[in-house]
C-alpha cells in the first residue's frame, strides 16, 4: 500500500517497526502517532485505525478555536487524548 496525505507507510526490513505513521501539522503545531501493523492486527486494519484517528483530529481542530492564530492550549490537549486513546 502506498503513503497518503498525512499517512506515510514504514516498511522497513532492518526494524521491528512495520505500520503506518499519521502527521497531521496545523498552526505550527504537529501531532504524530504511529499504528503498528502487529499492534492492529495487520497492515490494513492498522490504516484503517490510523485513518479513523486522521478524520477525527481534522475535525476537532477544523472546529477548534484559535488564539492569536494558533490552536489553543485545550485543542492541543484534546487532540493529543483523542490521538493516545486511537
């Protein structure tokens, strides 16, 4: 499977990591996490979750506040729960 906007596919041979890592950058701020194909249960249940975890944080921070031009410290927060608990 190739990368997609804001999911990029590691396949590295030489690590113990294979999945998918979800970047998501808005207001000079930067959210990552990575899905682990062994932790989901294979490459295309990995997307799956990490694309659900996608479309959820565009949406809070699509409907977030700003401050002075930056997400605020609550979006930040939430964003952050919303991606530990996917």
């Amino acid at each position: 499977m190739k990368s997609r906007k804001n999911l990029t596919r590691f396949t590295y041979e030489t690590t113990a990591f294979q999945g998918w890592r979800l970047c998501l950058s808005k207001t000079g701020t930067t959210f990552t996490k990575y899905f682990s194909d062994k932790k989901y249960g294979g490459e295309r249940k990995a997307l799956k979750a990490a694309d659900g975890a996608l479309n959820e944080l565009r949406e809070l921070l699509d409907k977030s506040r700003k401050v002075n031009g930056k997400l605020s410290k609550s979006t930040v927060v939430k964003a952050q729960k919303l991606l530990k608990s996917a």
